[in-house]
C-alpha cells in the first residue's frame, strides 16, 4: 500500500515515512496530480491520496481507496471525477480553537485595543482621551452554517450575553 501526498502535504512525506510502518510507502507527488492525470499510473485501488484539492472537471480519477482531506472542508473535491469505491474523509475537532478565533476577532473589533495603548506613564491622559468603544453583550450575531464550527462560536458568543441567530441547510 502506499500513501500518496499530493501538493503541500508532500511537505510531510519524510516525516511520515515509517511512522506509519514498514510495508506502507509514502509518496510525495506535486500538486498537479491534483488536477491531471500524468500521475494517475502510479495509484493503485489499496492507495490513499491526501489532498485539500482533488479536481478533474469530471474526468475520471483512477480508482484508489481513499482520499483524505486534511482540512474541515470538502469544497475543493470534485466528487464526480472519484470511482464510487472511493472513501471521502476529513478532519473535525478543530471547532474548539477557530470559535476561539472568531471571537477574539470579534472582541478586537468592538474593543479596539490599539487605541487603547496605556503605559504607566500616559494611563490618566490616555483614558481620559480614550475613544469609546463597544461590547459584545447585548449583540446579535449571525452564524452562517450550524456545523460544529457554528455551534461552537455560539456556545461563546453566548457566554458573551450575544443574541446567536443561525442559517442552516
């Protein structure tokens, strides 16, 4: 079996080599074996391929066991190019620190706290000078598809005293 690594993930195929054992070959190949199918000969039916991307404008993909997609999204895979034999998988848990993001990008626009640059020295001058500035309690935020990525920014804009209104499928 082997594991192939297609465009940036090839950047991990030293590190992967053995870790996996000693009868799986890890395969760096560039990224347009994304896209075309100069490489196709090289996978097998008992291959995986790891990729973000895998598109061939409908074109047919060799057949190949599964395709993991190392990101929480599936919108770069061309699902009509894949054999129908082809596993589809991707990554999820990450929800915890891109909510964390989400929100910390949110504080920071209604806060602005690099107007607020407060030394020992300049405290009395600089806050009576201070512009004003919002808070998240009492806002409503609008949180567009309510996978797990979405229920976690709402379980933290709720800690906020946010009003959490969502769009979903």
């Amino acid at each position: 079996m082997k594991v192939f690594l297609l465009g940036d993930a090839g950047r991990q195929a030293e590190r992967l080599s053995g870790l996996l054992g000693p009868h799986i070959d890890v395969v760096a190949l560039p990224r347009e074996a994304t896209s075309t199918d100069r490489f196709d000969a090289q996978i097998g039916p008992d291959d995986a391929v790891v990729s973000l991307r895998f598109s061939r404008g409908g074109a047919p993909a060799p057949r190949f066991a599964l395709l993991h997609v190392p990101g929480a999204g599936l919108d770069g895979i061309d699902f009509a190019s894949l054999d129908a034999h082809t596993a589809v998988c991707n990554v999820f848990e990450h929800e915890g620190p891109i909510a964390e993001y989400v929100l910390w990008a949110m504080l920071r626009h209604a806060l602005r706290p690099e107007r607020m640059a407060f030394t020992a020295e300049s405290w009395s001058d600089v806050y009576r000078a201070r512009p004003p500035h919002g808070e998240l309690a009492g806002r409503c935020v609008g949180i567009f598809g309510f996978g797990r990525i979405g229920r976690a920014i709402a379980v933290r804009a709720r800690a906020f005293g946010m009003r959490v209104a969502t769009l979903d499928r």
